[in-house]
C-alpha cells in the first residue's frame, strides 16, 4: 500500500499543478468551467490527501514497520492511541498533516464562496493550490512518509515518551489547522489586490477565515503550553522556545488585524495597513513552519535539522516580494477615505492596539531570531533568555489590557469628554479597588507589574459587564424580556460584539493566571530520602514512601516499569493532598536483547511523569527525576542480566525478563533510595485554562453565523425603519420598501 | 493481493479525480451574465448587511450611553441615506436582470 501512497501524492502534485494553471486560465479568459473545473481540483485535492493519510494510519495501526516513518516513531509496545498520534510526531507525516489540513480548509472556504466574489476566487484558488503543490512536492521529493525499508524491522523505536500525551492528539491539528487557515486569509487578499477589489464582500469574506484561524491557532498555542505544563517535568507552560514564539507571531498580528478591518469597514480607513497584516500573517504563518521543519533554530518542539530549509526560504521570499508588490501597486485602492476624527474615538483605541500588538511581535521576532542576527553580525551565535522577553513584552501586555477594557466603552468617530466620563467611571472605581484590594487584602503589592495587570483585568471585567449590563436594560425597555432572554436576544443580535467582549474577558483571565503563577509561584528542586519534608511556600511537601509497577504504568503510556513517590502535603499541620509523581521507563526498541533483557526493557528514554493537584485557587505539582538517571538500579539490572536464559524459549526469554524486572522494582520499594523531587505550588494557573475556554466561547460566538430567519426579522425591521425615517425623501422610501419586500420574500 | 488492493485503489483514485475536475466540461454552461449579475447583487447584499451593522452598533452605542443623542441622531441620519443608496442599486440591479430575463423569454 505504501506504493499506493506514493503514487496519490504524485497525482495530488500533478492535481495542484493543473488546478493552478485551470483557475488561472479561467480568471484571464473568464471561462467559468475553467474556473469550475480548478474548483473541483481542490475538491478532488481532499480526497487524494485523505486516501493517502489514512494508508499512512492504517500503516501506524498495523505496526508495518516497512515503513520507514512507523519505524522510527512507533513500536508495538506504544499505546495504539498513541500509534495514532504518532502520524504527525515525524517530519514526513507532519507534512502530510499540513497539506491534508491545507486541503481540507481550502475546499471548505472554496465551497463557501463558490457563488460568490466571482471574480476573486479563480486567483484565491490558485494561491491555495500553489502551497498545496509546495507542500505535495516537499512530500514526494524530499520528505516522503511512505518510504520503505525490506526486510522490515521486526519492532520500531517506538513514540517518544513526551509525547504520550492525550493533548499530543489534538494540540498537533489544532496547531497545523491554524496555520494551514492563514492561507485562505492570504489567498483571499491575493485575490483582491489582483482584481483591485477590496469591498465589504472581501472584508466579510477574509474576517470570519481569519477568525477561525486565530481561534484554532490560540487554541493550538494554549494546548501547547499545557502540554508544557503537564508533560514536560519542568513546571512551565511557556518558555519562549523558537516554535513557541513561531505561533504566537501570526496569532498577534491577525489579532491586530481582526481589530483595524472593522476600521476599514466602518470607516474606509487602513487600506494598506489590513492589506498588509493579513498578508504578514500569513508570511509569519509560513515561517513558523518553517523553523519547526528546517532545524535553522534549536527547540524542544522542532524536527532537527532537515533538507527543507531551502525551499521555505524560497517560498517565504516569494511570499513577501508577492505581498510587497501587491500592496505597492493597489495604492490607488487601498486610499483611505477617511481620517481620524478623534484621538478619543474607538478607531483610535484600535490604532494604538494594533501598534502594541505589531510591536510586541516585533520584540517576539527580534528575539526568536536573535540566534541567527547575532551569528549574520558577530559570527557567534547568542541567545536571549526568557528575562529579555519579558522585560519587553510584560509592558505592552500591561498596557493592551486596559485598551482592550477602554475600546468597547467608547463609541466610533468621536467621543465627547462627558460620554467617556460617564462610562469609565464605574470601570476606574473598580480598578482603584482592586489597587487598594492589592495592598491590603490580596497579597500581591509586592509586584507592581502584577498590581497593574490585576486594576487593568478588573477595569476590563467592570467595563465589559458594564456593557452587558446596559444593553441589556436597553433592550428589556423595548421588548419587556425577561432578563436572561434579553441577554440571548442581545447577544445573538449582535454577535460579532458580544462575542469580542467574552474574548475580552477570556484573555483577561488568561492574564490574570499567566501573572499570578509567574510571580507567586515556588518552587524547590530538592533531594529527599522517604520521611524528609521541604517547605514549598504555605506548603510541608514529604516523601511519604516509593511506588512503582513493572507493565503497567497508570498513564496508559507503555512504559514498562515505573518508579515513582507518594508526596504527602500538608498546609498548617491539616492534610490537604498526596502527589504521586513517576518515572517511566521504556523499551529500547530493539526487541529483546540476548544478555541484555532486562535492560533492553528499559533502557530507551525515561521521561518524568507530572503529578497535579489542581484547584481554582492553586496548583500544587510534583515531578521525580528518574532514578539513576538513564536506568534505575543499574547493578540490579546487570546482575539480573547475568542469568543466562539461552536454554528457554523466546516468550519464555521475555518471561524471565519481566520476572527480574519485577524483583527489581520490588528492591527499590523496599530499599527506596534518595528522589531528587522538583515542587511547586503555583495560584491560578487554572483560570489560564479555563480564560482559554472563555475566548474559545467568546469566539466562536463571534463566528457563528445568525439564524436566517432572525436575519430575515431583523433585516425586514431595519429595511421598514430605513423607508418610514427617510419619508421625507420618497425616491429613498420607495427604494428601500421595495427591496424591504423582495428581500423578506426572499427569506 | 496487496499489491492488487494498491493497483486498484491507484486505478480508482486516478478515475475518480479525471472525472471531479472534468465535470464542469461535461455540462452546459450557465447564464454568465445572469451570474455576473449574481454576484454583483451579493456584493451590494455585503456591502447593506455592513451598514446596517454600522446603523445597530450606532444604536447600542447610544442606548449603552457611548453617544450623546444628538451625535447619534446625527450618524444614524447619515448611516441611513448610505444604506438606501445601497438598497436603490440592489433594487436596480433586480430591475435590470428582470428586464434581461423578459427579453430572454
């Protein structure tokens, strides 16, 4: 089948190839089943790149480690939900994720739209095509997932153990669906500057695709760093790695970009400026995948070093050079038809948001490529930690904040001083409480950076409830609802708004857990023997005594022997928790070893395995650093493999094995040696979690599209206000009546 | 057999695609410049759905107390004429795609 695979990507490249030369011939000589026919190529693209994924599945479920790809990233002691992750885990099938993903998205925008911007679409198909074909060729030239090796092993490397994670199944497509989203953004954009049209159809086209790339690429990132937290045994969930920062650079600026299109849309202003934010989006899209694949930058979370850094450079090149070109030509319709009338209106709040956010992925950028400048410049390559980052990035975090809190409170074009008074009053009280709260009952004064973070989330909470709070009584006053009702009604009436404020509010939150847990945490690395105690902020942390299980590790991971403590917690003498923290060894994936069973059970790579105790109010998380290090009672382990089983048979072999691995485990749970424990009790690092899931509700809220029948009232009641308040002009009156019954009619 | 399996899947697959992208050649082709009118017509549907999102924000603005009511009487007048210029050009469009369809019959 692996031929089979082969041979669908060859045709999924010839497909593209001919997709783009179809949709582009069709746009020139505005032949539509040209343009139909390119259309279906995307179509048809989906299907091949879903025939060639499942083969590919069907090859990880199997354990066909002819493959090359099954061999080296999965065994037949990985977990088959984990053989399943373990598509996306290598280079090869990553990039068939991608594309596939790529394929998939780019059908659903091309169906969409397929009765509409008809003039648009041919060139928005051919860019989607044109990164299909470059992802196809990367595939069937230098990365192909369906390489083979005869003989076949008879076992495989096996999934790294850190990435035995049930977040590994879906932080991965989260990620790659927001990446792959931004180009239908960009495609889109392309499209328009070519035909010079960027009308409200564009904006309402490119916006609700750029949402849902920023919702799903958010919640890749916010999916990542609780992978972090949760997996990888050193109690944080962001680190400003290289691939970190690579997905955070386009979520800003399309978060930027989401702002100022509703200045072009309100206003005609920003032309240029939109243009190019949803074309940098794209770019930066582009590059983080880029240094994910091409190993230009070290990072946990990166491939290595590849072959493919080339290609992207060129890609990436012909990204900005086309992007450059484009906005420099369409100046003429991209002019802005308005200015700013106020420097105290909400096009201004959104102008200075978008500089913030523009700057800080700036400072990201800056700083993740730092490595590479300083080594272009000076010729040694140097790094910048993660004090850098946030001496940079915690200001105009701070400062964001409170825009997002000042934007929704005051109105577009101008505001006066004494509307503006009237709506940050009960905000501002608020944040003075929560200043006063800070220094008095909430133990937080001793960080001002923290202080100011808490006043801007709790004006934001204040200034956002405010406008809930208003518009609801506004609409109980017309419709006589009850309450609850009219928030629905309120909400679903105006989605885009409400919806914004949740992911005001979720972000908030998300700040507020981000500055609580990076500023109040503690934390002790400490070595103890079973009976010791270690204080860890309000906390009495004590070994209490060893566990271990030889085949059957309690995360479901396939680890073949785990060791790990019972950490009883105290707070004030009152129990409050006992931790289990683990390590787990694994396989070394090569089968069993003659004279070296035992360890060949455990010698592959020993990873931590995290225990959590987690409440609103605080978490209190323990790791264990595997004992001895690679294997766990070493001499043990080479004793037990003095015992020479050649007489057996082979599954006796493997018996025998797990038999002494088994007395092993029982000698280090009753002669438990010293634990080298990492501790920590950090506050609210929940609400980083659950402030994620408000903006995942808030936004998909705002990308909901609304009912057509409530559309149909509403547009039906706004079409007669239009006619009966324009009376005095008939013409007008007599315009919008007729189109106020065609197009209820037509609902 | 597995081999087989593979033939026949390549067989079906290459089938399959000819036969999606053929498709629109195999048809006759529509009315363009009933399309054309088509989506000049949600074009102008865009361009009236944002203005009256413009008109409602207004709206909430005021009655959220953003807007004193003289401004928001003001804009609203403003926002109203634009969103009827738009609804005469839709109504246009539909006066002249029924005059093209009379001529048609």
């Amino acid at each position: 089948m692996a031929f089979a695979g082969r041979i669908a990507l060859l045709v999924a490249l010839c497909l593209t190839l001919y997709g783009i030369g179809a949709a582009l011939y069709g746009a020139r000589t505005h032949r539509r089943d040209w343009v139909d026919s390119a259309r279906r190529s995307v179509y048809a693209l989906a299907v091949i790149l879903t025939v060639a994924m499942v083969i590919l599945e069907a090859a990880f479920i199997r354990n066909d480690f002819s493959y090359n790809t099954v061999a080296q990233t999965s065994s037949t002691t990985t977990p088959l939900l984990y053989r399943m992750a373990a598509v996306w885990s290598s280079q090869q099938g990553s990039l068939l994720l991608w594309v596939w993903l790529l394929s998939i998205w780019s059908s659903l925008a091309i169906f969409l739209t397929r009765n509409r911007m008809r003039d648009v679409v041919p060139y928005a198909t051919s860019v989607l095509l044109g990164f299909g074909a470059f992802f196809t060729f990367l595939l069937v030239f230098y990365a192909s997932p369906f390489g083979q090796t005869h003989p076949a092993p008879a076992d495989g490397a096996g999934l790294d153990p850190l990435l035995r994670n049930p977040s590994m199944l879906i932080h991965p497509p989260m990620l790659y669906s927001g990446y792959t989203f931004f180009t239908i953004p960009f495609a889109f954009a392309v499209g328009a500057l070519i035909v010079r049209r960027v009308d409200a159809e564009w904006i309402r086209v490119t916006r609700r695709f750029a949402l849902a790339s920023w919702l799903f690429l958010g919640i890749g990132i916010l999916l990542g760093a609780h992978w972090s937290y949760y997996d990888l045994g050193w109690g944080g969930y962001w680190g400003w790695d290289a691939v970190e920062n690579a997905a955070l650079m386009p979520w800003l600026i399309s978060t930027a970009f989401l702002h100022s299109v509703m200045i072009q849309e309100k206003r005609g202003m920003l032309k240029v400026w939109n243009a190019s934010l949803v074309l940098g989006a794209s770019t930066l899209a582009i590059v983080g995948t880029f240094l994910v694949r091409s190993g230009v930058l070290s990072s946990i979370h990166a491939f290595g070093a590849s072959t493919l850094g080339l290609p992207f450079v060129i890609l990436i090149g012909a990204m900005v050079a086309g992007s450059v070109y484009l906005v420099v030509t369409r100046r003429d319709v991209l002019r802005s038809e308005h200015s700013l009338d106020s420097l105290l209106s909400r096009e201004a709040a959104f102008l200075f948001n978008n500089i913030l956010l523009v700057g800080l992925c700036f400072v990201i950028f800056w700083g993740t490529f730092f490595p590479l400048i300083s080594k272009a410049a000076t010729g040694t390559t140097s790094e910048v930690g993660a004090s850098w980052f946030d001496r940079y990035t915690v200001p105009l975090a701070l400062i964001l904040v409170l825009l997002s809190g000042i934007g929704p409170m005051i109105p577009w074009r101008r505001a006066t001083l004494a509307n503006a008074r009237r709506n940050l009053l009960t905000p501002l009280a608020a944040a003075g409480l929560m200043a006063i709260a800070a220094y008095t009952i909430v133990p937080i004064g001793s960080s001002p950076p923290t202080v100011i973070l808490f006043c801007g989330a709790v004006f934001v909470f204040a200034g956002i409830g405010q406008e809930f709070w208003r518009g609801v009584r506004a609409r109980r006053a017309t419709s006589h609802e009850s309450p609850p009702r009219a928030l629905v009604s309120m909400v679903r009436r105006n989605r885009r708004r409400y919806g914004g404020y949740i992911v005001h509010v979720g972000i908030a939150i998300v700040f507020i857990g981000v500055a609580a847990s990076a500023t109040f945490q503690h934390e002790q690395t400490v070595q103890l023997r079973v009976g010791q105690s270690v204080r860890v902020g309000a906390y009495v942390m004590t070994y209490a005594h060893a566990t271990g299980s030889v085949d059957d590790d309690p995360a479901h991971t396939g680890a073949t022997l785990t060791l790990g403590a019972a950490v009883r917690v105290t707070r004030g003498g009152r129990y409050v928790t006992t931790l289990h923290p683990e390590a787990g060894f694994y396989p070394s994936g090569a089968g069993i070893v003659p004279g070296e069973a035992v360890a060949s059970l455990i010698s592959g790579q020993a990873v931590s395995i995290v225990s959590l105790d987690s409440t609103p109010r605080r978490d209190l998380w323990a790791a264990i650093s595997p004992p001895g290090g690679g294997i766990p009672e070493q001499s043990l382990v080479a004793k037990a493999d003095t015992v020479d089983p050649a007489s057996l048979s082979a599954v006796n072999q493997v018996k025998l094995a797990y038999y002494l691995l088994a007395a092993i485990e029982e000698h280090y749970l009753r002669y438990p040696p010293t634990a080298e424990f990492t501790l920590l009790a950090s506050p609210l690092v929940m609400w980083i979690w659950l402030g994620g899931l408000i903006v995942l509700g808030g936004g998909l809220i705002a990308i909901w599209p609304g009912p057509h029948g409530m559309r149909g009232r509403v547009r039906a009641r706004y079409l007669a206000r239009v006619a009966r308040e324009l009376g005095s002009s008939p013409a007008g009156a007599t315009a919008a009546g007729a189109s106020a019954t065609t197009a209820s009619a037509r609902t | 057999m597995s081999a087989a399996l593979a033939g026949l899947l390549i067989a079906a697959l290459v089938v399959a695609v000819a036969w999606i992208v053929s498709s629109p050649f195999r048809r006759p082709l529509g009315d363009e410049a009933a399309a054309e009118r088509s989506d000049e017509r949600r074009s102008l549907e865009a361009a009236r759905e944002s203005k009256y999102a413009e008109i409602r924000d207004n709206e909430s603005d005021f009655r959220t107390g953003k807007l004193s009511e003289q401004d928001y009487r003001a804009l609203d007048r403003t926002l109203r004429a634009e969103a009827v210029e738009i609804l005469r050009a839709i109504d246009e469009l539909d006066a002249r795609a029924g005059d093209a369809s009379a001529a048609a019959r």
